[in-house]
C-alpha cells in the first residue's frame, strides 16, 4: 500500500494531516524519543508530546514518559486493527437503528418496477405512521398487509382503507381491525398510500394484480407532493365507495396530533349522541387575536371520513367550540378558512 492511500484511510479514523505525519514516523521508526519523531515527522518536539497524548489515548502509541527523555512507540498493528474493528463493531447497532428510523426521508422521488418492492415500501411504510394513512388496495391484496395494517391500526393511528375489485360476498366481519374504518368498491381503483402527510405511494392497479405487467409505480418523500395524494383519496375516491366498516368509538380522554384523527374520533363520539368537550393547542389564524389555548363544548363538526358527510367539501375537516357562549371554527395544519389552526386537539367526555 502507497504511503498516500494509508494516509487516507487513517484521515478516515479521524487523524488529522499532522497526526498521520507523526503516527508515521512512530511507526518507522519504533521505540524513539520525541526529538527523532519531530525530526522525521518535521514538527516541534513539543506538538510530537502533544500528539502522542492524542494517539495515546486512541490506543494507536505508548508513551513511557518514566523515561528521561520520555520514550514513545508504536502499538503492535494487530491490536490497533482490533481496537479500531470493535470500535465499528460498537457503533453498528446504533447506525442501523439511526438508518432505520430515517430510512428513504432525504429521498424525494423514486419510481418502483417490482411489484414485490411495491408491498414491501407499503409493509415498511405502515410500520413508521404515526398519526394517520390513507389506502387504496385490490381486495386481493389485502392478506398480504393485513397484519401490519393491524398493528397499524392497534398503535393509535388513523387507518382509511379503500379495497377495489371487491364483490358482493366480501365478509364484513373479516375486515375488523384491518383499519379505523373501510370502505369497499367493486371497480380496480389505484394503489395509493399515503402515511402522516409526508410519504405517498402510488401504483396502477394491474402493477399488484398482475404479475406481467409493466407498469410503475412511484414513491415520494415530500411534504409539499404527499398532501396531493391524501386530496386525490379523499375527493375522487373515498366519497364513491361504500363504507362497510367503522371501528367503534375511542376511550376518553384522549389527546391527538394527528388532526383528522381528532375529528375522526369526534364524529363518532357525536354519532352516539354523547357531549363532548375539546381543548385545543396551536394560534389564531390570520390577524385574529385568540390565545394559544382554546377549552370547550364542540357543537359541530364538519368531515367527510365517516357517513353522514357533513362537509362542504370532500377534504374539509373542522370542528366548531362553544368556548364562553363564543363560537370559534377550529381546523388543522395550514388552516386558512378557520378561526384556529390546531396543532394538538384533546377530546373528552363533556362533564354536566
């Protein structure tokens, strides 16, 4: 190995040009004083005591400073190689949790030519939601997810499930816990998943339903493009389809970052005629001047996810509080219409 390359694979350890100078020339010259080292490595005797402390304490030299002049050399090669290999070995488990964690969140576009890719991007997407997913699947595939979507759905977080190609014979009760609530169609609708407003999945149908097909599927990363996808779901698709379940409601109190969560909860708890009260935490939208804070009574709610729809349009959600005996219309992120943009929403039982 050239003199440069093993420099280089040292920078790659940390070692500073001055150091790799001066670990060099230990290594040259093996047991020496500080005054040979600084001569080789053409450096001051005093950087070389310096340095050497350094590379002391990185386990590459000794220094035996016992001695007058003190004596410094170099670290048998075998035992810094395994130093340095269990030093990797160590920080292993912490990168592949760190990877994990933040897998494919820098990458904004991709286009996916594997069907099987396709399950597993929408199996490991399920796995990371935290607050809601939106789904449009072929009834057929829905075995090949349906434990993860029951996970999903066990961990808290809004599931909307729409099955194209369905029949008149599909089982109602086989869709139990599959998803927050389904709904079922019996055209082939395209696959489109979308998870907490930031990632989204979208395949022709045929990509799942047959193996031949050369048809793509693409996958984004993005908080701008995602949205477009949940709107498409929502608007083109979801008010179509027959619901043919719906989870019952949650226990309270309850607290929600994901805000369609929240009007999804307070829809069904209006369902059963119960009185609820809603404490939520964001800013007044606009020039409007409200506090942070805002306790009270909801006394409508506009959403199109559970039937009836009592939205204007498919996408809205809102909710309006009786706080005082003044009413303030609440929606959530980038809400514009709204009195109040919520970034946190928590519900519970309105007590007499």
């Amino acid at each position: 190995m050239e003199h440069a390359d093993l420099a280089e694979l040292l920078e790659r350890f940390g070692l500073s040009a001055k150091e790799i100078d001066t670990y060099l020339a230990i290594l040259e010259h093996g047991e020496s004083k500080a005054s040979t080292i600084a001569d080789a490595a053409d450096v001051s005797k005093r950087y070389v005591y310096s340095i050497s402390e350094e590379l002391e304490e990185r386990g590459f030299v000794e220094v035996d400073d016992h001695s007058v002049p003190a004596v410094i050399r170099p670290v048998q090669p075998e035992t810094v190689i395994e130093r340095l290999s269990q030093s990797v070995e160590a920080i292993e488990p912490e990168l592949r949790s760190r990877y994990t964690s933040t897998e494919r969140t820098g990458e904004e576009f991709e286009v996916i030519k594997s069907r099987q890719t396709v399950l597993k991007r929408i199996e490991s997407l399920l796995v990371r939601a935290e607050t809601e997913v939106t789904l449009s699947l072929p009834a057929e595939m829905l075995p090949r997810v349906r434990s993860t979507l029951e996970e999903t759905v066990d961990r808290g977080v809004l599931v909307l499930l729409l099955l194209g190609g369905t029949d008149e014979e599909q089982d109602i009760a086989s869709l139990a816990g599959t998803a927050s609530t389904v709904r079922t169609w019996d055209a082939l609708v395209p696959t489109m998943l979308t998870v907490d407003g930031r990632h989204g999945l979208l395949a022709p149908s045929q990509m799942l339903t047959t193996s031949t097909s050369e048809t793509r599927a693409i996958a984004i990363s993005q908080l701008q493009l995602a949205p477009v996808f949940v709107g498409s779901f929502l608007a083109n698709y979801w008010p179509t389809a027959e619901e043919r379940y719906i989870t019952a409601p949650g226990e309270l109190p309850s607290t929600f970052e994901g805000f369609r969560n929240a009007v999804f909860q307070i829809a069904l708890h209006r369902a059963t005629d119960s009185r609820i009260e809603v404490t939520v935490t964001g800013s007044p939208v606009g020039d409007r001047v409200l506090p942070s804070t805002l306790s009270g009574e909801v006394v409508a709610v506009r959403q199109s996810l559970v039937r009836p729809a009592t939205s204007t349009v498919p996408i809205e959600n809102a909710f309006e509080l009786d706080v005082d005996g003044e009413r303030y219309t609440i929606g959530g992120t980038g809400a514009f219409l709204e009195d109040f943009e919520a970034e946190s929403v928590t519900v519970k039982p309105l007590e007499d």
